[in-house]
C-alpha cells in the first residue's frame, strides 16, 4: 500500500525512520542507505550535536579505510579498480 507525500508527513520522525530502515533492508536499497550514512553528519550538526557530527566523520572515515584495508589484502586490483575515481575526485577538490 503505498502512502502520498502528506500521510507520510503525519507520522512521527520516529515512525519514518522505522519504516524507511524496514523497507530499505526488504529491498537491500543500499543506494538509500548510503544517503542516509553520508547526511548524518549534517544531521547531527543540525540538531546541535557538532561534537556527534565530528565524531561520525571520524568514525565513517575509519570504517570505510577499514572496508578498502581489507579488500585490499583479499583483491589487490581493487585499489586500481578505485583509481579514475580517486583521480577525478583529487581533481576536482585540489
């Protein structure tokens, strides 16, 4: 059952976030979840928590060089797989 724009708007943060994480498991959306993880700095930022938003940063940069360390001893091409897009994105923030 699908729900328009304004029933959505008269649930709870509480109720959206249920429903958002629920279907986005159903649906391995890892698109969705990957938006969600790259706003909750800016998130946490904007509800007032600066020091949970740095945190998250640090902590998002450590588990993704965890992810590549890893991936790397198990396939050493990965990293050569990742090169046009750390050098398009050096390029573009140098």
């Amino acid at each position: 059952m699908s729900e328009n724009k304004d029933d959505l708007e008269r649930l709870s943060s509480h109720e959206l976030h249920r429903r958002a994480m629920e279907r986005a498991r159903h649906h391995v959306d890892l698109a969705f979840l990957w938006r969600l993880f790259r706003a909750l700095p800016a998130a946490e930022a904007a509800a007032g928590n600066v020091d949970a938003a740095r945190a998250g940063v640090a902590q998002m940069t450590g588990l993704i060089g965890d992810v590549i360390s890893v991936r790397e001893e198990q396939d050493p091409a990965l990293l050569d797989a990742l090169r046009p897009i750390y050098i398009d994105y050096l390029a573009k923030h140098s």
